[in-house]
C-alpha cells in the first residue's frame, strides 16, 4: 500500500530555523524508496505506507528530542498522490 504525507516542519526557536527544516528534509531525502518534493510551505512524502510513516514519525521524535519546541502539520493519505492529474 502507498502512501502521500505532506508535513511542515515549525520549529519555534528563533536561530536556525531554516537549517533544522532543511536538516529534517535531507533525512529523509536519505531513505532509498521515499519520495520527497518540497515547495515554500511544506514537504511531500512518497512510498511505501509502513516505510514512508516509520520514517517520518522516528525522524519526528529526533527533532522533538533536538529541539523540544519544534511543531508539525502533518496530512497522512491513503495512496500515492506524486502523479498530477491532467485536466479534462
């Protein structure tokens, strides 16, 4: 089963807060079969559904223990959501 979880990443601390966005991104840009595409706001995760959420949730526990003042939003659904879909 696939899976499509898109998650931002807010660390409430004031100093580097892009370098421990860019860190978690690069984490799990590191894990052969996951896809992540980011943008400005968010990151999207592709792959494998026990795969894709192990990964996002351990790496979600090793922020939350670096930081302790990080928040995330996260949106978990069913299926692989990567392919755009044309207009009719």
């Amino acid at each position: 089963m696939q899976i499509s979880i898109e998650i931002s990443l807010y660390p409430l601390a004031e100093q580097q807060f892009k370098t421990e966005i860019w860190r978690f991104i690069k984490k799990l840009r590191q894990v052969k079969g996951l896809t992540v595409v980011t943008n400005g706001m968010s990151s999207q995760i592709f792959g494998e559904y026990d795969l894709a959420v192990n990964t996002v949730m351990a790496e979600i526990k090793k922020v939350h223990q670096q930081l302790n003042t990080a928040v995330f939003v996260c949106k978990f659904i069913a299926g692989n959501l990567s392919q755009v879909e044309a207009e009719s």
